[in-house]
C-alpha cells in the first residue's frame, strides 16, 4: 500500500473515531433507521442525570431499538467494558437475540456461561427461569440492567429486580403495557426505577407511591411561580414529577411514522352450507350436555366457524358412545358431505382478484388459525387464483423443539418474505414474534375470539416502515365473517374493544375478561349474552388512563422537542469533509454511510478485497486482505489471516436491511456467514478503524507526495500546485474531571460494616452522577476534527476550499494514485511559513467551535444544575430517613449505633458529593478553555497531477 493512500486511510479512520461521539455518543451505529422519536428518548435516556428509565412506548415504535442504542451509547462512554444484563420472559429470548445480533452487534451470553468476548461489552442474558430456580442477580458484577416486559415476570423475578436495581448505576425497565392504572404495578415500577424513594418508604415502612406524591406536592407548592411558563414547568416535572423516569410515545404522537389503518369488514349472508354446518354442530353440543360428555364446548364452536375442512379433521375425534351423540354426529357429517357451499370462501377469493387487479404486486396475510384451514385455503386460493401461496402450518412436535419449530417458520415464510408468494396463509404459529410490514393487507378468514391474538395478527403488519416502504403508508385490515353467526357476534364484541382501529394494549386481565365474556356467549354459559360482552367492550380501557389522575405533573407532550433534536443532528457536518452528492440535501444521517463507503472504497486499493455478494434478495459485500498478511503487517482482529475462506460480510447502509434483518448470509461455497453492519460498536467496524489509524505513517510539514489523479477529479482543479493538508483535533471531553478521594475521603479499615457500605455505595453513586453528566458534556460539545487547505500561489500560501477532494481520492471509480514521496524542496522559511498559516487557519477554527460550546453550556447548565439538585435532595432526604430509623433503635446495642453512623456518614457523603458535583458543573465553561487544545496535529503536502492520456 502506498504511504499516500495508508496516510488518508487513517485520516479517514480518524474521522470515524470522532463520528463515535458525534452520533448520539455512539447510539446511532446500531443496524436500524432511527426515527424522530427514538432519537429523542434515547438522547433524553443517556444524558439525563440518570440512566433509569421505564421505555413504554406504544406496540410498534420500537422500544427494543431504542434500549439496543441506549446500551450501545452506554458502552462507548464507559471507561471500561460494559457489563450489561437482560432479563426478559423466556420466550422472548430468541426473538431478541436475533435482534441484538442484527441491530446491536452482540451476542447475548446465557448467565454463567463463559465465552470470548471483544468490544467495549459483554451482555449477560439472566433468564426468569433460573431466577424462579434460586439463581441470584450479581448487582455488584452489573452496570446497565435492561428488563423487558417487567409487568409480565413472576413476582419472585420483580423482587429480585427491584433489590438489585438499588445499586446498579442503569436501569431499564420496557413494556407497552405498563399497567400504571394499578396502584400495585406503579409501585413495584417505581421501586425499581426510584432508588431513594424506595429507600425512604422502606425507612419509614411507607408506601412509596405516598413517599413520591409528597415529594411532587412539594416541588409544586415550591416552585408554583415557575408552573405557567412550559420550559421552567417542564424543568420541574423532569426533575419532581412522579413520572419523571417514564417515557411512553403514542402512535397518535406521529402519525406519519406509522400506517394508516383502513378496516373493512365483509358480512356475508350465509349459504345452505353455513347454515346446515352452525346448526349440526350445536346439535351435537346439545347431545353432549345431555349425555353428560365433558367437552370445550368454545373449541368445537371455534373449528365449525373457521372452515368445512377444520370442522371435518375435528369431526374424527368426536365421541359416539350415546344414540343422541351419534344422531349429531351423521347431522355434522351430512352436511359436510353434500358440500352446499362456503360463503367466505367465495368472498375472500374475489377479494383478492379485486385485490391483486389493483396491485399486481401487493402481498397479503391471510388468517387461519390452524393447520386444516390453511391447507384448506392454500388449495383453493392457488387453484382459483392461480397465484403462488406460501403457507405455515402450526407446529406439532414437542415444547423442546421450540427452537428448530422457529426454524421451520422462518423458511416456511422466505417465500412470502422474498416476495415469490404474493400470499401468506398462516396459522397461528406466525401470530407472534414476525415482522411483516412489507404486507398491504391483513384478512381474518378464521377470527380469533381473542382480542391480544387480534392485536398479535394486526401487529405483524402494522410497524415502523422498512426498506422500500413509505413511511406514511396504508394498511387494509378485513374480517370475513357470515352474518347472524357467533363470528358475527364476536366481531360486534371486538369493534366495541377498538382492536381494529388502534394499537392499545390494555392490561391483560382486562383482556382475559372480554375473551372470557365472548367464550361464555358463545358456549350459551347461564347469566352470559353478547350484549354483556359488547357493553363490556366498550368500557374497555376506561381506567387505562388513571395513572395520569394521580399526578399533578402528568408528562409533557415532546413532539416539538424531539423534531428540533432530529434536525438538530440531520443538519450538522460530518467529522471529515465529504462532499453532497449530486442533488442532495445535506443530510448527516446518510453522509456518515457514505464516508464509511468512501473509506472502504479506499482501502480496495491496496490493502482489502471487497466484493458483492448476494443471498437471495439481501445484496452485502465481503472483506478479506488482498494478499495473505505477513507477520509485521497490520491486520484486523475479526478478519481472520489464514485464508479468503474467513471473509467477512458487511452491509453499510440502512436501506440494505432486509425486512425482517439478516444475522446471516450463504454464499456459493454454503459458508453461513455473520452478517455485520459496519459502524460503531460492530467489531469489524471498529476493529477496522484501529487497524487503519496503526497502519498510517507519520507525517510532517517537509512531507510531500505528488499524487496522479483520474480525469474529472475536483482537486484537479489545482493541478501541479502544492497543496498543504492540516489536520487537527479539539477534543473537549477532559473538561469534567472525577476525584472519588475528594469526595470519599481515604478508607477506614475500623469503621464499622453500615460506615464502609455508605462509602461503597456514596461512591457508585457519585460516579454514575459524573458520568452522566460527562455525557450530557459530550453530547453538547463533542470532539471535532478539522481540516485546512492552502494552496501555493507564487510566494504565498492562501486558502483553499479543497478539503473535500482530498479527502476522497477517488472519482468515476478510479482512485488517485501516488507517483512519489519525497522531502518537499521548498526552503525553510516557506516552510514555517506555511505551516503557521495553516495553524491559524486550524486555531481560527478551533476558536470559534470553542465558543459555540461554551455558548452550548452556558444555555444548558442552569437546567443541569436544577436537575441534579434535584437528585441530591433525593439522597439527603433517604439518608435523613435512615437516620431518623436506625436512631429509633435500641442504642445500647452496637450493631444499631453502627447503623446511625452509617447513615449520617451516609448524609454527610452525599452533601459532599452535591458540592463538588454543584463545582464541576458551575466552573465548566472556564474547563473548557483550560483543556481548550488542538492535538494529533498533521502536515502533508499534495501536488495534484493529471493523467498522462498519451498513448505510446
């Protein structure tokens, strides 16, 4: 490799490493697009003035996206390694360690289990079931604990949570059903989430909701002046408010995120059939009850309105053993074998003809339920439509093949996925855990009488846009069902709940209470009629919302908040100076992909081998070395030297995601092969950059490389002139400083056991509060790179806007190429001139990027101060609680005076750490200018040359 192209490789590397803090702190290199929303919560999550935080977003805005970025942000802020723990329901597992894998660049470890780990993290996954089996969570051994559907885990599981989270330093808690209109889930939630206020209420043997609600009243009546101006309100309520730790988006918040849902039920008059098939089979439930025969009477009546197919496979299972019986078995059996017709059928194959007339290209998930009414329906739809149909038969082997089931489902579903199959027919092995938002169109031939399963089928389509999509799209959902029939009266029951018109999750027992009120009128249950259920439905939710009642600082709408924050990183330049393309608006988001494609493209030159490849419809490339490393060249950790065989493939654009994403691709030699996406937090990527920055030679200000460059490249615009490249950088981040000493005092090996755990925790503390608040910093004044260009003009050196043709050699697909590397001949004199003319093109630029940041923090740091304030007063008020307990104590025992002094060494250490938190926030304007230095300053020259076109 040429020194010229490894100098701008590692200028180029460089640039990503700066680009690590500049996006989100590193939250944006996840494998996902990141929406309006998501960017706000997690902004407002890793630069709080704490990590704890209940994420409960309505179904669909993708709360597992935002956690992935929050943990991703923590670790590349974190001094060390990260140490994170996910605690999710067991069946959740494998649906988010694909996610993780895809989206996060990390594999979960199962909890005890060793395994190489690489990066600035390692995941723990602690599964519910082994805590149930008296595993323990480690807290000591944690520093980001993320729990998904907390509501949902065994109480054994959120007791441990809460009694862990005390003293881990982050903490998420996700759910879209938060349940926050029962007292009980507000108060467990609450406790995991409000260290001290738990503190207190264990202190004072309080409820905590009391112990929350008093500290709310209070700041109320405190700062009652400030209520009626929105940002001082705001400042309050994020800072006071009993729901100070909650973020929870509704869809209604951005509407075009989202699709617009069309519903469309089709109520059919029954044929011969219909009519002869519901009245054999209550027939035979009639039989039954006065035979005395136990059967699910809810089941049957579900098989006989799904399809004749379904209700003939069930029919071989029913009993005999009485005449009555047997006379409504032949009923059941007659009908269906005159065959007299099946009403939805015929309706839902014209559906699709209108369907597909209209959008040849449209795909549709058809419901079914179980496996005999989607064979059922495969046939005929491929018979009488003549288009391809994929199905999924609901899985019948053991719970332990649960993972080779998922398996089965995945490859049942390629065909529809890669687009081949224009319909799915699905039983309800596909309900859950799928992402289909390709789909247009959702039809319930079967329709579950659950209203969750409603939600569950809907929710496969009905999600945040994906490759190709519109954001602001329109999905068609359709019932089918025959009037005057049970399916009829569910779906009357099921309008009332809103099921098909909005994506509220309610509280599972209210769920469980409709299904059990369909059930009942349905089966003909004593003291149940579909007009209970449907007025039951219509209150459905009606206490959903006395969560917000109990709170005189309810959450404040974000949406105006969170555009400006959007466009606040969509607008800034990216790290190095790339160029727009032709066209194009700036945008940051896609400028960072490009720069990552731009450093790649370099690196074909000379050092990698990067090729396309394709696994179906999912395009990616491939990395290996262009010619086997010897022992003294710089490799890449995650690119294996033995051969091309250990290729690595990588996409780096979001638009390549496939829908749902890859963790993996087949090439021609079978190899499965980790599909990476190339940015922060993805070994390759970052393994990449480390590599790039070794490998580049140093420069000075006699260096100077005469480069040939492709006809038509901008900085040909300079030909045969001498051209000086400086770059330097402004790194800000040491400005906050942390003194554990300073505030901790030294150890006292004699002190007492409540005194060394008061230090223990007053220090975890401290920290926590230091390192967020050295995030929030680098949010508001992240590193920067920057770049000057001056050109020779007879004996002067002036400025030039060349930069951007530096920085990218490359043009029409040909690189530059150097010619030669030498000592630049210009005199010495010339030389320091140059160079202290492109230092203070770099100090003039510095200077005013120092003075915006120090405009950035002066802006900011009153509302940080009155925020962490806040907290110190939460501290002092659990330390004076503990005191006021452990004094009420019988003194004459040593074990509680050691308790008394624990807690006031706890008070004292805390107003300790408030002052010199209250310090290093107060004085960072002037750290800023005392750290305020340009660094990793280089020098090169370049003397641009045009290609020599004669021919021999």
């Amino acid at each position: 490799m040429s020194d010229f192209h490894r100098v701008l490789l590692g200028l180029h590397a460089q640039a990503r490493r700066i680009d690590r803090d500049q996006a989100l702190l590193g939250a944006l290199g996840v494998g996902a697009f990141a929406y309006t929303h998501q960017i706000d919560s997690v902004h407002r999550m890793v630069t709080g003035t704490a990590c704890r935080w209940l994420l409960a977003d309505e179904v669909g805005l993708g709360k597992t996206i935002q956690a992935i970025m929050v943990m991703r942000a923590l670790a590349a802020q974190s001094p060390r390694r990260l140490n994170a723990a996910l605690v999710v329901p067991d069946d959740l597992v494998s649906q988010w360690e694909e996610e993780l894998l895809s989206r996060g660049h990390v594999l979960a470890l199962e909890s005890g289990e060793e395994g190489a780990s690489h990066g600035d993290l390692v995941l723990r996954l602690i599964r519910p079931s082994r805590i149930v089996a008296g595993g323990r969570i480690v807290a000591d051994r944690i520093d980001f604990l993320l729990v998904d559907e907390f509501t949902r885990l065994q109480v054994q599981v959120r007791e441990a949570l809460i009694a862990a989270a005390r003293t881990i330093p982050n903490v998420i808690a996700m759910t879209a059903t938060p349940a926050l209109h029962q007292a009980r889930t507000r108060r467990e939630l609450m406790a995991l989430l409000e260290p001290e206020a738990e503190r207190i209420a264990r202190a004072e043997e309080a409820d905590i909701l009391k112990v929350l609600t008093e500290r709310e009243t209070r700041a109320t009546q405190r700062f009652s002046h400030d209520l009626q101006e929105a940002s001082k309100r705001r400042a309050v309520e994020e800072s006071f408010g009993l729901y100070r730790r909650l973020i929870r988006t509704a869809r209604t918040d951005y509407p075009n995120a989202l699709p617009k849902r069309n519903y469309q039920p089709i109520r059919l008059s029954p044929t011969d059939g219909d009519v002869e098939r519901a009245r054999a089979t209550r027939s035979y439930l009639e039989a039954a009850r006065t035979s005395n025969l136990d059967i699910r009477r809810e089941a049957l009546l579900q098989v006989a309105g799904r399809s004749p197919q379904s209700l003939r496979e069930r029919l071989s299972t029913l009993r005999r053993s009485t005449p009555e019986l047997q006379a409504a078995w032949s009923q059941i059996d007659g009908c269906l074998r005159s065959e007299p017709g099946d009403s939805k059928l015929d309706a839902l194959i014209d559906h699709l003809r209108i369907f597909h007339a209209k959008n040849s290209k449209g795909r549709v998930v058809v419901v079914a339920e179980d496996n005999p009414t989607t064979d059922y329906l495969r046939d005929a739809i491929e018979k009488l439509t003549d288009t391809r149909v994929a199905k999924k038969r609901r899985s019948v082997g053991a719970a332990e093949e649960l993972e080779m089931q998922v398996a089965f489902l995945k490859e049942a579903l390629d065909d529809f996925i890669g687009g081949e199959a224009k319909i799915l027919v699905a039983a309800d092995a596909a309900r859950e855990g799928h992402n289909l938002q390709f789909a247009d169109e959702i039809i319930f031939f079967a329709l579950p009488w659950s209203p969750p399963d409603i939600q569950q089928w809907i929710g496969r389509i009905d999600r945040l846009g994906t490759k190709g999509l519109p954001a602001n799209r329109r999905i068609a959902i359709t019932p089918i069902v025959v009037e005057n029939s049970i399916e009829s009266n569910i779906l009357t029951v099921l309008e009332g709940t809103g099921v098909f018109l909005r994506s509220e999750v309610f509280d599972e027992s209210e769920w469980e209470e409709i299904s059990g009120a369909i059930a009942g009128a349905a089966a003909g249950v004593a003291g149940a009629s579909w007009g209970d259920a449907a007025k039951q439905a219509k209150s459905l939710g009606a206490s959903y919302d006395e969560w917000l009642e109990v709170t005189s600082l309810p959450p404040s709408p974000r949406t105006e908040i969170a555009a400006r924050c959007e466009a606040r990183f969509r607008e800034r330049g990216y790290a190095g100076p790339i160029a727009l393309s032709d066209g194009d608006r700036w945008n940051w988001f896609n400028a960072r992909e490009r720069a990552a494609e731009a450093m790649i493209k370099l690196s074909r030159e000379d050092f990698l081998d990067v090729r396309n490849g394709q696994d179906g419809d999912q395009r990616f490339k491939t990395m290996w070395y262009k010619s086997r490393p010897d022992v003294d060249t710089v490799t890449i950790p995650d690119l294996d030297t033995r051969s091309s065989w250990h290729r690595q493939a990588f996409i780096t654009r979001r638009t390549a995601i496939e829908c749902p994403p890859r963790t993996n691709v087949i090439q021609s030699d079978d190899a499965k092969r980790r599909l990476h996406f190339f940015d922060h937090g993805c070994g390759l990527h970052d393994g990449t950059i480390t590599a790039f920055e070794k490998q580049a030679p140093a420069t000075d200000i006699t260096t100077e490389f005469v480069a040939e460059y492709p006809v038509g490249h901008p900085i040909l615009e300079w030909a045969d002139r001498r051209l000086l490249v400086a770059t330097s950088v402004l790194d800000l981040r040491d400005a906050l400083a942390f003194d554990a000493t300073a505030i901790i005092g030294t150890s006292d090996d004699q002190a007492s056991k409540p005194e060394q755990d008061a230090r223990e925790v007053c220090t975890k503390i401290a920290l926590a509060q230091f390192q967020a608040d050295r995030r929030w910093m680098i949010d508001l004044v992240p590193p920067e790179m920057f770049f000057a260009t001056l050109a020779e003009a007879g004996n002067d050196m002036v400025p030039a806007e060349a930069g951007t043709a530096v920085f990218d050699p490359i043009h029409d697909g040909k690189c530059a190429r150097q010619l030669a590397k030498r000592r630049s001949s210009l005199p010495e004199v010339k030389l320091r001139a140059a160079r202290t003319a492109a230092l203070n093109e770099l100090n003039k630029r510095a200077s005013a990027s120092l003075g915006h940041a120090t405009l950035a923090i002066r802006r900011a740091v009153e509302k940080r101060v009155f925020a962490a304030k806040a907290d110190a007063e939460n501290l002092a008020e659990a330390a004076r609680a503990e005191i006021k307990a452990a004094s009420a104590l019988d003194a004459k025992l040593e074990f509680n005076r050691a308790a008394v002094r624990g807690a006031e060494l706890a008070l004292a250490l805390a107003d300790r750490a408030w002052q010199e938190r209250l310090a290093r926030l107060q004085s960072i304007e002037g750290s800023l200018r005392s750290v305020a230095k340009l660094t990793d300053t280089k020098f090169f020259w370049v003397v641009p040359k045009t290609p020599n076109l004669e021919t021999p």
